[in-house]
C-alpha cells in the first residue's frame, strides 16, 4: 500500500451551510481543512460561478495532487514558495499518475481482481484533471510573485514558469468526441413508452411507485429533460390546469430546501416544459391521486418523492435505468440521456415536416432546452435525425449521378 505521509490520503469533501450553499474543501485523514486549497475553493472556483459538480472535480484533482506529492515525500508548499516546482520527469511521473482511474484503484486495494476494470480514464477526463491541477499551480505561483520585491530577479523567471505550466503540465492531449450517439429508434421508443406504462407486463418497477415513475420518466421521453431536472421541479412549477398547461425547470443552485447530499442541480437557464396529452395525464393522475400517498406529501415542495418521503434522489434514477437495461430490446447502455437525444431527432423531424427554416428550428430547440440562443448542442444531440437527412440528401445526390452518367 502507498505511504501517503502523515497527513494523507487528501479527499475532497462537500458541506452545506445554513444558506443552503454547497461548499467543497481539502480534508487531511483527520478531516481537517486543507488551508491553501480551501482558500482556493473560497476565492476561485466559488468566484468563477461553477457548478458544485464542477467545483468538486477540481478539488478531486487537486487532492490528487497533494497525495501525489505526499507519496514522494514532496513538500510541494516548500516547492511552490521557493518557486522550485517539478523538474521535467516529476512533470511526466504527474501526468502519469493523473490518469490513474482511482476507482478501479480503490477496487484493487480492496482486494478486487476482476481483469475487465478500467486501468485509465478517457482523454477527456485526463486532460480535465491535468487542467485543474495546473490552475491551482499557477494561482499559487502567482501569489508568491506578488508577494516578491520588484526588484527580485526571480520575478522574471517566475513569469516565464507561469506561461509555461500548463503547457507542461497539461500538454497537447487529443480529445475524440464520439460521433456515434444517438437517441431511440422507432422501435426502441415504443418499447421504452410501453414499459413505464402502468400495469404494461414489461413494467420493471414495483406497483407502489409505476405512477409516479411513469410521470417521471414521461418528462424524460416528452419533456428531452436532463437527469437531475425532473428530480428540481417542485409542485408549484407544474400547471395541470387553465388555458397554458405546462411546466417550467428552474435554476436552482444552492436552495435551502434541499437537504439531498448529492443536489441534483440544472446546469441550463430556467426553460419551459410544454406538455403532450400523455404527460399531462400521467402527472394529472400522479399529483391528484398517487402523490399524496407519499410520507410528507404536504409539507415536502418537490414534485417527485420517494418511498420514505424525502426528495427523490440522482441515486433512485439511476437505479431505475439499471432496471430498464433488462428491458428486451432496450441499449445496454441506456440511460436518461439517451431521451434527451431522441427527444431532439423527433423535433428535427417535426421541424422538416412542417418545413420551417433551420434558424427557427434552432431557436426553439435552444429555447426548450434551456440554451443559450446562438448555442450549437443541437448539433450534437440530434445525430439520428442529421445521419437520415444526409443519407437521404446523398441518396438524392448519386441518382442524379448515375443518371448523368446514363445519359
């Protein structure tokens, strides 16, 4: 087992003040606050606005760099006020230890020696991690020199190390996006539909909870939403009746209400949700009837509850989709996200049928969706839809071809 000193292993650990703000921090193996990387937390990541869940993966990587150092007896304080970081090969060593998949690491030490985990991360995750440890070097490089005389000779050469970290550090990696996804087929929608229905033989889920998970999983299918939004929505976003039925997703950082460990958060500007007549339905008979079923149905404000009464958790639909993968014909990878994708080929579809221009397509996707409007996601979340369109204008293309050349 790695020595990780007498203060390792660092971990990243999230508090919830009063407020309701979440706030990540440092902890040594004792729990005690990491005084550097809090204040960096305090001073740069809660003043650049990010999302908890973003905040949190850069104090991972951060951690990671202190049981890095902490490993190889690396006073990395030491290092950093004397303007003495890495030599080159610690620099590679780094690299490599940053792309480490720490969970499968953790399986190893405890004693798992399944031979299909994954050893590394994807490039992605690398290169994210690799950028996070070097913001927080150069923020903590910079305070030194400006703590420095002006005339300090080191100052100059200090500069210099600061343009150049990231380069070192994070290098040139490449990122490949995979341009594969796509939503449901026709045939998999249908499947899907038919097995959050309630009573449908292929419903997976307990009698007790179809209603509300077939509400829930509607605003998935019909609504394009992202995870963690359904799971937001309180009931007095939701409007069953009057002359604008519909419901709307609200930002909803840091709110008081919520006591969930993990917050599901909205990462997209608050939107609307306009209704189909089947999701309508499905919360009608969801909020009228089954919901008050619930322990603490009329005290909790949340849309959504579990069987015990408390906001239904990230935790809860994910091992929903555990359940819908046993589903006959369903990806064995499905996931909420795979809706969110279906969700914008049927509008691409909607849109060619009733022939209205890309520019108007693209500003009601992006006003659903909650994007911002010149945002170009719709590119990448209607991949089915874009590959039968271009299918069919190639078809079009070789006929004309091969009819020239006929001729």
């Amino acid at each position: 087992m790695l020595d990780l000193g007498r203060n390792g292993p660092f971990t990243t650990k999230t508090v919830r003040f009063e407020s309701g703000e979440r706030f990540v921090m440092a902890v040594d193996s004792d729990g005690v606050p990491v005084d550097w990387p809090v204040v960096y937390a305090s001073v740069s990541l809660r003043g650049r606005g990010l999302m908890l869940s973003t905040m949190r993966k850069e104090m991972d990587a951060i951690c990671l760099l202190l049981n890095w150092c902490a490993v190889r007896r690396i006073s990395l304080e030491q290092r950093i006020e004397s303007l003495n970081l890495f030599s080159l090969p610690e620099i590679e060593a780094l690299r490599i230890a940053f792309r480490a998949d720490l969970r499968t690491a953790r399986k190893r030490a405890n004693g798992d020696k399944t031979k299909d985990l994954p050893e590394i991360v994807g490039n992605g995750h690398w290169r994210n991690r690799l950028q996070a440890c070097a913001d927080y070097l150069v923020w903590r490089v910079n305070d030194v020199i400006l703590r420095l005389d002006i005339r300090d000779p080191r100052r100059f050469e200090a500069r210099l190390m600061v343009d150049k970290l990231h380069e070192w550090i994070v290098g040139d990696i490449p990122i490949y996006e995979n341009d594969l996804l796509e939503g449901l087929n026709e045939e998999q929608r249908e499947i899907l539909v038919r097995a959050i229905t309630v009573g449908d033989p292929s419903n997976p889920f307990k009698p007790r909870n179809q209603v509300r998970n077939e509400a829930l999983w509607l605003l998935y299918i019909d609504g394009g939403l992202r995870r963690s939004e359904p799971l937001v929505i309180k009931t007095r976003d939701v409007r069953l009746g009057g002359n604008d039925p519909g419901l709307t997703v609200h930002r909803n950082a840091d709110d008081p209400k919520d006591t969930r460990a993990q917050q599901p958060v909205t990462k997209t500007k608050a939107h609307p949700v306009e209704f189909t007549d089947r999701l309508h339905d499905a919360l009608d008979a969801y909020i009228v009837g089954d919901r008050r079923t619930y322990e603490n149905a009329k005290t909790s404000p949340f849309l959504f509850l579990s069987q015990q009464g408390k906001p239904l958790s990230i935790g809860a639909v994910d091992a929903m989709c555990l359940e819908l993968r046993k589903v006959p014909g369903l990806p064995a990878d499905f996931s909420t996200h795979v809706n969110r994708r279906t969700w914008n080929d049927k509008l691409g579809e909607a849109a060619e049928e009733i022939k209205i221009a890309p520019e108007v397509e693209k500003q009601v996707r992006n006003h659903a969706m909650g994007w911002t409007r010149q945002s170009d996601q719709g590119a990448r979340y209607g991949r089915r839809h874009i590959r039968k369109r271009a299918a069919m204008i190639l078809g079009v293309m070789q006929d004309k071809l091969t009819k020239g050349e006929a001729e």
